[in-house]
C-alpha cells in the first residue's frame, strides 16, 4: 500500500478539516499516479549516440584522427623492423607479420596484427567498403582467438599482462563489428548456415542456439552495446568473452497452455561467440573458412570450456531485461492505476507471467505486488537477486498480476486457482519436485495474498458472512440457493486448503492487522474511485438476494473494496491470524521502521509511513529484519534485497540437507557442442573430449557439402 494512496488520518482536527484533507490527498495522488503512469512515462534504457566499445579510448575510435594503433603495437612494429613497411604498404606488412608467426610464434606479433587488422576493418567499414571491412574484423577475430588460446604460446602467455584483456576486447569488439554487418544483410538465425564472401576467401558460418531456446523462438537480436540504463538502479554484468545480446522472443501465433505465462515482447540475455576452424593440414588456396557461431544464455552458464580452458562469458543481465521493460507490448500491460482504480478493466491481464524461459529443476520464486502497484515493483530486487551465480542457477522468478483495488482475499482466491492451472501447463504429472519448494515474496498487500496461500480455511471464513453452521465447502454449496456458478465462486473464496507446493513466504511491510490509513473518510473516498469487478459485484449481489436470511454482513459480498479490505477492524485478520497454517511453510518478515519519519508519517506511529510496526509484527516467523525505509521503496534497498537473498540461500540449504532436490556444486557448465543439443539439467564436464575436435570433423562435412 504505498504511502502516496490515501494519507489521512489520526490528526488532531475536527471530522470536516480531516475529510477535506484526506480528499485533497486522494485526489493528488490519484493526479500523480495518472501522470506517472500516462503522460511522465518513464524510460527504462536510452539509445547512445555512439556504441559502448571497450577499444574506444585505446585506438581513439571516437576522435578526428582515429582510429589508430596503440603505441604498444608500434613499438612491436619498430622492435621487429617493420614500422616503415606499414607505413608504406598495410597489405604488405601483414603478409611479414604472418611470415614471422609462422617461422616463430610471438604473442606481441600476433597481439599487433589482430590489433592492426580491427583499425583496418575500421578504415574500411568508414570508407563504406563493407566487405574489407568484414575480411579485416575475420583477421582481428581469428588472431585475437589464437592469442588466446593457442598452444604455441602456451608457456609465454601472460595473464597478468594487460594485453590479455585488450585481446579479449578485441575479440569481443571484431565479433560485433562482424555480427552488426552480417544483420545488415542476414536475419541471423540460429542452425542455419551463412555463406560471406571477401575479397581474401570465403566464410562459411554455421549458427547454434546453446541453451534451453528453440532455434526459431527469436524473431530478432539488438546489441547491448546501442542502450544506457536509464531506471534500474544496478547493471550487472561479468567480464569474458562473447558478445551481449538482447534476444527478442518472437510473438507465437497459435498460443498453447504454457505459451500463455511468456508476455508479448519479452526479451532474453544472450551472449554470442564465434569459433573459426582452420585445417589441420593448413588448408587449401582459396579455401573456405568454416566458422561457429554460438548463442549461449548466461542464466544457465556463466564460463564454458575452449580448448581445455574454462573461459568465463561476457554478459550483461539487465540490459535486455530494461529493454523489454520499456518495450509497447510492457507498458500496455503495466498499469498500476488502472489496477487500483478499475480492476474490472484489469482482470484480462492478471495472471502468473515468467520472464525466462520454464526450468523444471530451478525452484520457482513468486513475487506478488501490493496496492496500487505492479510487477514493475520487483524488478529491482530481481535484477540484483538473479546476479548472484547461487541463486540463478537454483530459482527462477516469476511475478503475480492482479487488479489491486479488489478485496485482497479475492485476489488470494485468484491465485489459488492460477497456481493450479500453472501446475497443469508445465507439469501434469506433478514430477518437477521443484514446483514443490516454492517461495513467495510478497509486498504491503501482497504479502497477505501471499500468506493466504499457505493457511488453513476451515469454517471461520465463513462464519464471517454467516451465522448458519457449515463445516465444508460441499454443506455451504447445498445450503446455498442460486446459480452452481455464483454458488461455487463464493464458496471457493471462503472454503479453502493451503497449497502444499508453497514452503516458504517472505512478507514486506505487510499489514497483517490492517492499517489505520484505511480509515471512514479514505474508504468512503476509494469507493467514489475504485470500480469493483463486475463480475464479483453481480454474483455476490445474485447470492445476497436469492439468500436474504443467510448472510449478516452482505456488504463484504457487494461493495468491499482493497481499502475496505485492510481496515484494522475487518473481521478477516482476526481469522487470519488463528488459522491453521500448512505444517511445512516457513515465514520470514521484513518491516519497515522510519528513523527520521517526517511529519505525517510519524502520525501513522512506529512504521514505514503506512503500516507500523505493530501491525507488521507476526509472532510465527523464522526471522524478522527492521529496515529504515518507507512503505514504498522498503524491498528496493540493498538490506531488503541482500535479506531475500539470505532466506533463499537457507532454503536452499534446508532443502539440500533433505536431498529433496539434488544440489549444484557450482555454476560453471561444460558447453561441450557434441552434447549440447540435449544437455543435462546438472553440470557436466566432459574433459576428455576436445572441442576442437569436433569443430575440425563440423569443417569436413561442411566442405564436403560445399564440394557438392
């Protein structure tokens, strides 16, 4: 419930002064909200005037007389007598350079030619010669690839020495140079093969898609390196080899169960890589060069195995996570207020919605926004979370959308049944043991739909619309008169067992006895403002009519709203409070508790603003942590987020310690190509087998069908 909703109470002024004031702050953030979310749109990523390119300052890519070699590599140039060559004739010195790589491998020599080929493709791509340019970046990309990794240089490479990193980068910077120009002409398509045509040979690129993906899933690829961060408060990304993409995900047409849980625009991580595989025997003139490209998803391995070395991936998660954030398709369905103000309006988007691709093995984590609020809430908090190597390899996140204005214990209900039907998409057979150790993390009003989901109706529930006495949910159908739907809704909402699927549940500010600023003045003005479902609205007004001597408080049935539903005297937490929860749940707490509150908040007593303290408090939980924040930014802070982080290490500690789902020693996978098309759900390391090898029998098939 955030703290610029409904501001009015517990002030020491007579009952007219405190109903202006509480309508004026109604009203304001109403205005404010309308402006944030319409007109003040914000922007999640901004396009750069000019790429982020690591080699920018070391070749002077970006001045007036760039670009130009480093003075490491003119001093390589002097030191092998070949400064006057370049000078003179560029093509001419590049054919002495390999001369003396050939008769003797010198990592300087090959650092300088890598180097010297990425200025040309410069040059070139400048001058509009696209296929020199192309030539020179291949030159850049297989030399810088054999400082790296050749076996000539085995016992002189330094990897302390700074040009280490700057072949990396080159690598890195002559792989996109040669991806953006092969977009220019090509829709890249993973498991298809390229054919590129220079003016020095021919490439032959084949594509692999290296991770849980379909090779068609993708409908296209923008380069991280085009986008700043503008909202999201950290950036994460780790430092290797490869290329950071944003794949996004292509719009499927005949939507099915499971397709339905991916929103419209979605955007993943990938990070490219690129192997050329020169002959064994050297080649023959004029033959072609076969090249490997590979797409990788971090979030499944973060290094793979070259050449008996594990190299640690480039990546960048939170680029492609800004950019679907900002994307249309987003936007349209991230609307706070018309969630608040019309859930009527809201309820054909409200749902579970997944951002990753489904893991069976990784343990799901919902998080369920609060009042006035969205999925946009948690994106901090999962930008971080999924940073940390530990806990992406063993969760996937997935996020609760639903109309916020309505009676939370509605939205409990909700899903309820979205949970189950979750279950069925993705796994009917109930084996993902995963889907069994599921983690909650809920918000302000969250957190109640959250906790809703782990206790134990019995009768109470009913007893507050009821005096009759009823002890299940088939009696209350039967004694209930009116239509099997609108009988079994209402029954759903009142009679109802925990899901044994939930284990553990983080509550954040959450009122669990309500908050004094839901008070008359501000549910009399939320009623003005929030439309309550129809559909709700009409079934419990068909039941309180067709049954005039059952209820004793119909209004919870017909006019209740999310205002009315957290008012400190509403019956429901009483209830909620002594009812039975599931055996095996674990809860942890979070409240927020203003050091320096303002004026207002301090109003509102010990608390974030809008829930204090007492309220906050729950006896039953494994650990409460005091944050000095408010209502509204609590679970954006690092001590909010490193404590989630802390309950996901322990459960998975707790789960581990059972062997209810086996562990993972560690984050590094073996991306080994002859194994890659079904690979494991647990690290594999096959060391035996070299990936060159592979590569070089790849290079004979192919030849032998370019042949025919």
């Amino acid at each position: 419930m955030p703290i610029h909703e409904i501001r009015a109470h517990r002030l020491p002024i007579n009952a007219t002064a405190h109903w202006v004031r509480a309508c004026a702050i109604v009203c304001v953030g109403v205005s404010l909200v309308f402006s944030i979310s319409g007109c003040a749109t914000t922007s999640y990523l901004s396009n750069r005037k000019v790429r982020d390119n690591a080699l920018a300052s070391t070749l002077n890519l970006v001045s007036k007389k760039g670009p130009q070699i480093s003075d490491r590599t003119w001093h390589t140039l002097r030191r092998y007598d070949l400064d006057v060559s370049y000078q003179k004739d560029h093509k001419k010195c590049f054919q002495e350079i390999r001369e003396r790589i050939a008769d003797t491998p010198d990592g300087e020599l090959i650092y300088a030619l890598s180097e010297l080929s990425y200025v040309e493709g410069k040059l070139a791509e400048h001058s509009g010669d696209m296929s020199l340019a192309l030539n020179q970046y291949g030159v850049a990309l297989t030399n810088s690839y054999d400082y790296l990794f050749s076996n000539d240089l085995g016992t002189t490479r330094n990897f302390y020495d700074p040009q280490f990193r700057g072949a990396c980068d080159i690598y890195n910077e002559s792989l996109e140079d040669t991806l953006r120009l092969l977009c220019k002409e090509n829709q890249i398509q993973p498991g298809q093969t390229y054919s590129i045509q220079t003016p020095d040979r021919e490439f032959v690129i084949r594509t692999e898609m290296r991770g849980q993906w379909k090779s068609d899933e993708f409908d296209h690829y923008e380069f991280v390196s085009d986008y700043e961060i503008e909202t999201l408060r950290n950036r994460h990304t780790t430092y290797g080899l490869g290329v950071p993409l944003i794949a996004v995900r292509r719009t499927q047409d005949d939507r099915k169960d499971a397709e339905e849980y991916y929103p419209d625009g979605l955007s993943y991580s990938v990070t490219a890589m690129m192997r050329c595989v020169e002959p064994k025997d050297g080649g023959r003139p004029g033959q072609s060069k076969v090249c490997v490209l590979e797409f990788f998803d971090p979030l499944t391995a973060n290094q793979i195995q070259l050449d008996k070395q594990w190299v640690p991936l480039e990546t960048d998660l939170t680029t492609p996570l800004a950019f679907f954030l900002d994307s249309p398709e987003f936007r349209r369905r991230n609307k706070a207020t018309e969630g608040l103000l019309d859930p009527n309006e809201s309820l054909e988007k409200k749902g579970l919605y997944m951002l990753e691709p489904y893991d069976p093995d990784r343990i799901p984590v919902l998080m369920v926004h609060g009042l006035w609020s969205s999925p946009m809430t948690w994106m901090d908090m999962f930008n971080d979370l999924r940073s940390f190597p530990e806990i992406r390899e063993r969760y996937q996140f997935w996020f609760y959308l639903y109309p916020s204005g309505q009676p939370f214990w509605l939205s409990a209900t909700q899903l309820r049944g979205d949970l189950q039907k979750m279950r069925e998409a993705f796994d009917p057979g109930r084996r993902d043991h995963a889907l069994d150790q599921m983690v909650l993390v809920g918000h302000s009003m969250g957190g109640l739909v959250s906790r809703m989901q782990t206790i134990d109706s019995g009768d109470e529930f009913w007893k507050i619309v009821s005096d009759e006495p009823v002890h299940t949910a088939d009696q209350a159908v039967a004694k209930l008169k009116g239509d099997d739907e609108d009988r079994n809704r209402l029954v759903s909402a009142l009679f109802f067992r925990p899901n044994q699927s939930v284990r553990r549940v983080v509550t954040i500010s959450t009122p669990h006895r309500g908050s004094e600023f839901a008070n008359d003045y501000t549910r009399w003005l939320a009623r003005k403002f929030i439309k309550l479902p129809s559909k709700s609205i009409s079934v419990g007004k068909r039941l309180a009519q067709s049954n005039p001597k059952l209820f004793k408080d119909t209004e919870l049935l017909t006019v209740a709203n999310a205002i009315d539903s957290l008012a400190p005297e509403s019956p429901i937490f009483p209830v909620m409070m002594r009812a039975k929860r599931s055996p095996g749940v674990k809860y942890h707490n979070i409240i927020g508790v203003l050091e320096n509150p303002s004026i207002i908040t301090s109003r509102a007593g010990r608390g974030d603003g809008v829930v204090d303290y007492e309220s906050a408090h729950m006896e039953d939980v494994e650990s409460e942590v005091i944050v000095d924040a408010d209502h509204t930014k609590i679970h954006m802070t690092p001590k909010a987020i490193f404590e989630v982080r802390r309950i996901l290490l322990e459960h998975i500690k707790s789960i581990d310690s059972k062997d209810r789902v086996a562990g993972r020693s560690t984050d590094r996978i073996a991306v080994q190509p002859e194994v890659l098309q079904s690979v494991p759900v647990q690290p594999v390391f096959r060391e035996e087998q070299q990936v060159d090898e592979f590569e070089y029998q790849q290079y004979q098939n192919l030849q032998q069908n370019l042949q025919r």
